[in-house]
C-alpha cells in the first residue's frame, strides 16, 4: 500500500505565503504524474496544478504567477509554494499521483487546510 501525506498548511493573512508538502511512502516502484488538488467549502474539488516525472508543470489560471509545484524524486516527495496569497485560496488542499506499485494506481492523500484571513 502506498500512502500521501500532506503537511504545511495553516493560517495565513492575505498577500502571505505557505509551502505545502506530500511525501508518498510504501511500495513504490516509480511515481508518475503528481498534482495538487483543492477544495473550498460549498465547491467541488478543482485541479490546481500537475507535475510530470520530467517535471513539466501546468497550473490553473486563478494561481499562475503566484504558486510553484516542484517534485523531488529522490525524497518520493511534491511541493506548492504558494505566495501572494488571497481569500479566494482558502480550502481543503490535496496531493494525488499516479504510483506504479503493484500496477500503476490513483492515490490521494488525507488533505491539509489552508485558511487565508485576516
């Protein structure tokens, strides 16, 4: 079984910044793509932004410019520097990638809050 878990996020005033983490652990043979997802209360889940193995990246159009995804392969872990922060980033936050272990598999992990406010 493989496991993502989140770390980093919290309370932030408006134009601050926060790094979140998701490190993979278990049977790993090799990560592909990995993303970032969020969830904002009352709103479905969206995509924020990916990263491939080669790291080539894509970001939603509500955070270009102001957050960076980075993967280190050697620590099974991704990153998203998120500055500038606003009001609008205020959400659950979730890591995903697809992890070939037994076969190439879809996992998520438990979430971490962001919360942007003043």
């Amino acid at each position: 079984q493989v496991q993502l878990v989140e770390s980093g996020g919290g309370l932030v005033q408006p134009g601050g910044s926060l790094r979140l983490s998701c490190a993979a652990s278990g049977r790993i043979v090799s990560i592909g793509d990995m993303d970032w997802y969020r969830q904002a209360p009352g709103s479905q889940r969206e995509l924020v932004a990916t990263i491939t193995i080669g790291g080539s990246t894509n970001y939603a159009d509500s955070v270009k410019g102001r957050f960076t995804i980075s993967r280190d392969n050697n620590k099974n872990t991704m990153y998203l520097q998120m500055n500038s922060l606003n009001a609008e980033d205020t959400a659950d936050y979730y890591c995903h990638a697809k992890v070939r272990d037994w076969g190439w598999n879809d996992y998520w992990g438990q979430g971490t809050q962001v919360t942007v406010s003043s």
